[in-house]
C-alpha cells in the first residue's frame, strides 16, 4: 500500500542526505497518479532541481543531491 511506498521513498531519501546515492533511471513522463513510486518520485525530483546527476553505476545514473537548498527543502519533507 501507499505507507510502504512511503516508507521506501523516504528511506531512499535519508540514505541520499547520509551522503549516500541513488541510483536510478530518468523517467521522461511522469504520471501524477504513480507519484507514490520511487522511480517517478525521484524523477521529479530530478527536473525540479532537487537532485543532479554524479555519474553513472550498473549502467543507470547516480543522483546526488544538487545543494545545500535542496538539502535543507528535502530536510523539511522528512520532518
């Protein structure tokens, strides 16, 4: 259900701030109603801004968090 989905979103987020990094595929479509899946969650993330890609592993992108604004916005999501 939506709490696990919640749970794993937000989890990937706390191992993000910790320094660790996602890896991931770029969604080009984000459906509205899928929001609640990781991959699109991360995704949007990804346009707005929130995240920027660091490299590349197992042949999908690497995300890192793209700075300290993005940090403490995403800080505050958390909370």
């Amino acid at each position: 259900g939506r709490d696990h989905e919640y749970d794993q979103r937000t989890s990937a987020l706390r191992d993000t701030l910790c320094g660790k990094k996602s890896i991931i595929d770029i969604e080009k479509i984000i459906p509205i109603d899928r929001l609640d899946d990781t991959r699109y969650f991360f995704s949007m993330l990804y346009y707005r801004g929130s995240f920027t890609i660091i490299g590349e592993k197992w042949g999908k992108l690497l995300l890192g968090i793209s700075n300290s604004g993005a940090q403490n916005h995403i800080n505050k999501y958390l909370q």
